[in-house]
C-alpha cells in the first residue's frame, strides 16, 4: 500500500474513533443523566470510565503537541520531529522543549537588537531577518546554527554556543546539532519515517475533541455520582445511615 493510502486510511480510522467516542458518551451519558436508566447506568460506568479514560490519554497527547508547538511558535510537525531527534540523541522531551522556548525567545530579543544571543549570531554570520525585515523562522535560524555548531573548532566552543542559544539546560542539544542541519534533517526524516510524526489536521482535531472531553468528563461524574446516591438510597437510608431491611 502506497504511503498517501497509508496516510488517508490511518485518518478515516481516526475519523471513525472520535465518531465512536462521541456516540458511546453521548449514550453513557444520557443513561446516567436519566433517574429511569441511573442503576444500569451505575453497572456500567467503571467499564465505560475505563474506555473513556484510554481515549482521553490519546487525544490529550495530540492536544499538548499542538498546544506547544503554538507556544514555541514552530510548526506540529517541526515539533515532533524535533522531539524524535532529541530522543536519538539522549535528550528528554521536557529539555528539547524549554531549550526550544528559550531559543525562540533569544531570537526575538536578538531581532530587536538585544539580548545574549544577538552577539553570536552576528559572530557567526547567521542573519536574523528574511529580506522584507520580518523575524526568520526559527528553524530556519535553528539549522544555520547547527551548522555554526558543527564547524566550530572544538567541543567547548559548541558548548558555548549550546548555552547562549538555550542557556544551560541546552548544552545537552550538543550532540543534537553538532552534525549540522544535514544531520538533523537525516533525523527528523527517520522520524517520519518510523511513523512518529501526527498529521497536523488530526492535532487540530485533538484540540478541538479535548475541549468537548472536558465538558464531558464532567457531565459523565456528575451523572457517576447521581447513579452512585441513588444506588446507595435504595440499600442505606441516606438521613441515618442505616441499612434499609427487605
């Protein structure tokens, strides 16, 4: 099968496990709601609470990953792929992430003339602005720096510049971007290839689909606890505590 038919294939099975997830809470939920359908709703609520707690995971995954990548202000896909170099290359997620924040932020100060970063961008020849005057990229600038990096003449050097393009918590990027921009494209490419990067339109989709979870998720424990009383009402009575005698 031709990787466009993997591709649309792998999206209408998406298509059809948010459909799923929509049709099986709006049912959950109406028998939880209903006094009528309270106790089976009761019976089945740890079952359909475990179901729906897997598919949360899921869509709060795709959600965090377009959240970020707006935070950074690079694309999803730049993003994971990133986060898969960063992975083949001994960093954790958490560190690639605030290092990129800090670099995104460095650049817009270097931009506007400050900050630490500015000076060695010009030592180094990499040009902030695109030729209509607006802010480059931040890959863009992330991969002419990785080849600054990798051309330096020793490791200390590249630990320098590591720590003034990322502050500390980057100089473990070192080993990242010391191959230049040709290294990192091989690793964001084996990314894509080894399935890890999610389209952006389903991360779209995720945050969209996170949103209605939440209002869900409430509605479905509200109706937990409404079916949990209302079993407990017909054993124990509620104003004593006593159990009710057959």
């Amino acid at each position: 099968m031709s990787e466009s038919k993997l591709k649309i294939t792998a999206q209408n099975k998406t298509d059809r496990a948010f459909a799923a997830v929509n049709k099986n809470v709006r049912r959950i939920t109406n028998n939880l709601l209903s006094a009528k359908g309270a106790f089976a709703g009761f019976l089945g609520t740890a079952a359909a609470m475990r179901f729906y707690s897997m598919a949360q995971e899921s869509i709060e995954f795709a959600d965090a990953i377009g959240k970020t990548s707006d935070k950074l202000g690079i694309s999803t896909k730049a993003l994971q792929e990133m986060r898969f170099a960063a992975q083949l290359t001994g960093v954790e997620q958490n560190s690639l992430d605030t290092a990129l924040q800090r670099f995104s932020r460095r650049l817009g100060e270097a931009a506007n003339g400050t900050g630490v970063l500015r000076g060695v961008l010009d030592k180094y020849g990499i040009s902030i602005k695109n030729a209509d005057g607006s802010t480059r990229n931040t890959m863009d600038v992330l991969n002419d720096y990785a080849d600054a990096m990798k051309n330096a003449k020793s490791q200390q050097e590249r630990l320098t510049m590591a720590s003034s393009a990322f502050d500390m918590e980057g100089v473990k990027l070192v080993n990242t971007l010391s191959k230049g921009s040709d290294g990192l494209a091989r690793l964001r490419e084996e990314a894509n290839s080894a399935g890890a990067v999610l389209d952006e339109s389903l991360i779209r989709k995720a945050e969209i689909a996170n949103d209605k979870l939440a209002v869900i998720t409430n509605r479905i424990s509200k109706g937990y606890n409404r079916a949990l009383i209302s079993v407990l009402g017909t054993v124990f009575d509620l104003r004593t505590g006593e159990e009710k005698l057959n």
